[in-house]
C-alpha cells in the first residue's frame, strides 16, 4: 500500500540524489574495457575496432569524421585506415561531391570481422551475467533502459 508521501511527481524523483556516481563510472568503465578487449582477432586494435564499428553504424566515412568520432589526430587515423586497409577491412571510393576527399566504408571482411567480434562479446556477456545471482540479474534488466537513455544523451 502507497502512502501519500511515498508518491512523487517527475520533478521530486530528479532531485533524488545518486548514492555513488564515482562506483558507477568505474563499474561502466571496467565492463566497457573489457567487452573492447573481446574481439575475433587478437592483432586488431580497439581503435581500429572502434573504426570498424562507427563505419557499420553510420555508413561511408571519410578519414576526417572518422579521426573526430574518435578523439584521434588525423595521422593517427590515417595509420589505422592503412592498417584497415591491409586486412581488407575497408575500403575507399571517391567522395561523390568532393573530389579532394575519399569515403570509407567496409568491405565484407570488416562486416564479417565485426559480426564474430560482436558475437564473442554477446557470448562474453552473456557468460557473466548468468554466473549472477537472479537478483543482480533482475537490477541489471530493470536499469537496461535507463542506461541506454544515460548513454544516449549528448
């Protein structure tokens, strides 16, 4: 049974503080860590990784947006493009408005690289969470999506 003072409206709720920002951040940072490290090669980098990935989820690149989504100075994209390039992992065409630029996009390699990557992460996961217990289990289920909401916002 709900008492008048256990209902709060959406602004009373946004004033509740969070009890430990800082064990948050370390928990996300350490699980992001470590699902990076779970790839289908062992001398691909995360960066190059990361590349693959922004290239699956936006399309055609070029070098530039590539080495902004990634906080990289240019040359240091234009080493891990080369890199990518060698494992037939991407591929460049010609910008269709800009003649001075290129478009990266992936080949079927890169595609078929982040799909088994992509799946030893699920199954890394999925490993983990079924060694908790239901009630860990249950908390991580019920902040899913208001997780996907933190990780959404700009």
């Amino acid at each position: 049974m709900f008492l008048d003072s256990d209902v709060r409206t959406v602004d009373e709720q946004q004033d509740v503080p969070f009890p430990d920002v800082g064990a948050l951040r370390m928990a996300v940072l350490v699980l992001a860590r470590r699902l990076r490290y779970q790839i289908a090669g062992d001398d691909v980098s995360s960066t190059e990784t990361a590349v693959l990935g922004h290239l699956g989820r936006c399309g055609p690149m070029t070098p530039g947006q590539l080495a902004r989504a990634e906080h990289v100075q240019p040359p240091s994209m234009t080493r891990v493009i080369e890199l990518l390039e060698r494992r037939r992992f991407v591929r460049r065409e010609p910008h269709p408005t800009d003649g001075r630029q290129v478009l990266l996009s992936r080949t079927a390699e890169g595609d078929a690289f982040a799909e088994a990557s992509r799946e030893l992460r699920t199954a890394w996961l999925r490993d983990r969470l079924d060694r908790l217990d239901a009630a860990d289990r249950r908390a991580i289920a019920s902040a899913t999506d208001a997780l996907a909401r933190l990780a959404a916002m700009p």
